[in-house]
C-alpha cells in the first residue's frame, strides 16, 4: 500500500517506524511530550480518545469535509474515530473474531467440520474429540483456545450469550451478570471440567518448549482469534486449515463477535498535515483496500473488498474465509473511552488467577468487576 502510494507521489517519501504493540503506545505518549511522535501513525480506539483529550491529535474535520471524503461502503466506528463530535481518525483496516481450525486434523479424527449451526455444545463435543493424550495421559493436542482477552478471546462469548462486559453509559463493569458469568464459566469449563483447552500454566509450558505458536505448531485443533491471523496461518501453517463462525451460545442461539475497525490519526504539531491527510484518505480508498484484500495482509474496511470472492479478501484459501465478512452481519464494537486500555488490563490481570488455575471464574469476574469498576470510577 505504502510502495503503491509514493509511485503515485513520487514528491513524498514514507519513513515506516515499526514496533511491537506493547511499546508502541508508551512510545507515542513519550513522543508527544518531546516533540518527537510521527506525523501520523496507525492507533487503537481507546488510544485515539486518549490522545485526543490530551490535544495531541490533528482535528480532521475540516480536511474530510474540504476533501468530501465519503465514507460509504466503509466499515466505521464514529464511536471510536470521534471525540466530541470531531474527528481525530480515519479507518484504514477491520478486525473481527472468528473460530480457526485444523481441517487435517479434524478430518484425521473422522469430526465433521465447524458449521453455520454450531452451537458452544457442538464446538465442546468437537473439542473432546479432537483433544490427544500421550500414553501417559498428559494432553499433547488441545481441542480449543479461548484467549483472555475481549479482541479474540471472550467479548465473543459474551456478546453471544447476549451479555456484555460494561453497561452503555461506561459506568459499571456487567461482567458479574448472568448473560456474561454464564459466557465466562463456560470458558473456565472448557479448561477445568473438560480438560480441552491449555490453562495458562499448559500454554507457558508450550512456550518454555519453543513453541511460539500453538495452532500453527499443531498442538491446538481450533482457536478464536482475529481476522489479523490469516496472512500468519497462510505463511506458516503446514496443515491445511480453515474458518468458520464463532459458534452460537446454546442459550440464545446467537452467534457473537467484537470488531473494530483500526484507525490511523495524525499528530496536531506535525509540520506535515496535508501530506499526512494524503496518506490516511489514501488508504482507505478503493485501490489501497484491494491492495490489502488481495494480499489478505488485513481485513479492508471497504466492504466490496472484503466480500470480493474473486481477487478480494473472500477469495479462497482458505476455504470459508469469507465467514470474517459474514460475521460483520452480528458483530458488536467494542467501548472506547480514554481509560479503556486501563480499564482492560486491570480485569484481564484479575481474569488471569482463573486461566492459571488459581481461583474459580466467579471468584476472578468479581475481582475483575472490582478493579474494572474503580477505573471507571477515576474516569
């Protein structure tokens, strides 16, 4: 995309800055104190509001309304690009959660394969037959991860089961309710009751052991993650693999997904704005969204990109990879806020105790609650 952009103006040069996602942002805020943060960058959506009540993102409302930027046929989140009713992002890629599997296995196992009408109880009778055990009766293929995390891991779980972790009005943490305590002890079950899913105690184990990766590495059969995973599988796995919607909670007979369209911002002291501006309405148009649809290096925000089954991102491999487009039809935004990165650390770091075993899930979604609830509380 950004190769194609400089052929096109040949009078800019882009110096790509690259980092890993846990230091990228301390290195953002440490830049906008010194006066040395990039003209414009990629972002997250608590980050952007973050950043935009600090004053340290460009206004770009007046270079989308100058420009008659149209946003049509694009996936946008205003709840995230807006601050106050301004802009302060743009969308540049989508992301949202869907079930991989391991087609070779599965077929090996003689399991029919993830469908449409797959319920929690149908991906649990999956996971049991799939999981391995050695002679010794330790696990060495687990059936099913379930990440702690809301991006890929159990906000899924809970929009399906029709909870939600925060109330709308961001005051009050709601993952003690019984719509999302149902979705979480479900999550706990799949590790403690069923033994189908690593702990974080297995997975560390997996990790002391050189793995880096469990599905590509074959010791998991399936996994719900972001749609960002396809050009890693498609890279690295030497099995073939697929995708299939999260499965439907039993209790509701919906399916549930949390997205979010990634959002690119531009620093307010930039000596560069309008070239910035140029880059940012560059990628999210037609040409760059196919660039990135056909390469499948990201999810594009321009729908007919995505759902292009004939060069576009829905094109196989794998085989049902248009199940990411499909899932945009029930998927739910996440809740941005200036603390929300606070906020989800505080109850992942609770969320933990459960996932290692330590304590129950109902003890850990207490103690999540709690420390959710005192950040809301100082927002």
């Amino acid at each position: 995309v950004y190769s194609r952009f400089e052929q096109l103006n040949p009078s800019i040069k882009i110096v790509k800055e690259v980092t890993t996602f846990a230091q990228f942002f301390q290195r953002l805020e440490v830049g906008f104190a010194g006066g040395s943060a990039p003209d414009c960058f990629h972002s997250s959506g608590n980050y952007v509001v973050q950043f935009a009540q600090k004053g340290a993102l460009l206004d770009l409302g007046p270079d989308i309304s100058t420009n008659k930027v149209d946003f049509s046929g694009i996936w946008v989140e205003e709840d995230e690009m807006k601050v106050q009713g301004r802009w302060y992002a743009m969308p540049t890629w989508n992301t949202d959660d869907v079930l991989y599997y391991n087609k070779t296995a599965f077929q090996k196992a003689g399991v029919a394969e993830p469908t449409d009408a797959w319920t929690w109880n149908d991906m649990l009778a999956a996971a049991q037959k799939v999981t391995t055990r050695g002679a010794d009766g330790k696990v060495e293929v687990w059936g099913i991860q379930i990440q702690n995390n809301n991006q890929g891991g159990w906000g899924s779980m809970i929009y399906a089961n029709g909870g939600d972790w925060m109330n709308a009005a961001q005051t009050k943490t709601t993952m003690d309710q019984p719509p999302a305590m149902e979705a979480m002890q479900f999550i706990y079950d799949l590790m403690q009751k069923y033994k189908v899913m690593p702990t974080s105690v297995d997975n560390q184990a997996l990790t002391q052991a050189g793995v880096t990766d469990p599905f590509i590495a074959g010791k998991l059969t399936m996994v719900t993650a972001i749609t960002s995973n396809v050009p890693t599988y498609l890279a690295n796995a030497k099995f073939e693999w697929d995708m299939a919607l999260i499965p439907k909670s039993p209790t509701t007979g919906k399916n549930g997904s949390a997205y979010i369209v990634q959002p690119s911002s531009i620093t307010r002291t930039t000596k560069l704005p309008d070239r910035c501006f140029q880059l940012l309405a560059w990628t999210m148009n037609t040409e760059a969204q196919r660039i990135l649809a056909t390469d499948k290096v990201k999810f594009p925000a321009n729908i007919a990109a995505a759902k292009d089954a004939h060069g576009g991102f829905s094109t196989p491999p794998p085989a049902h990879i248009a199940r990411a487009v499909d899932t945009m039809g029930f998927a739910k935004p996440f809740h941005f806020f200036a603390s929300g990165a606070e906020y989800l650390t505080k109850m992942e770091d609770q969320l933990a105790k459960a996932y290692l075993g330590q304590i129950t899930m109902e003890q850990a979604v207490k103690l999540a609650v709690s420390a959710g609830d005192q950040v809301l509380a100082q927002s």
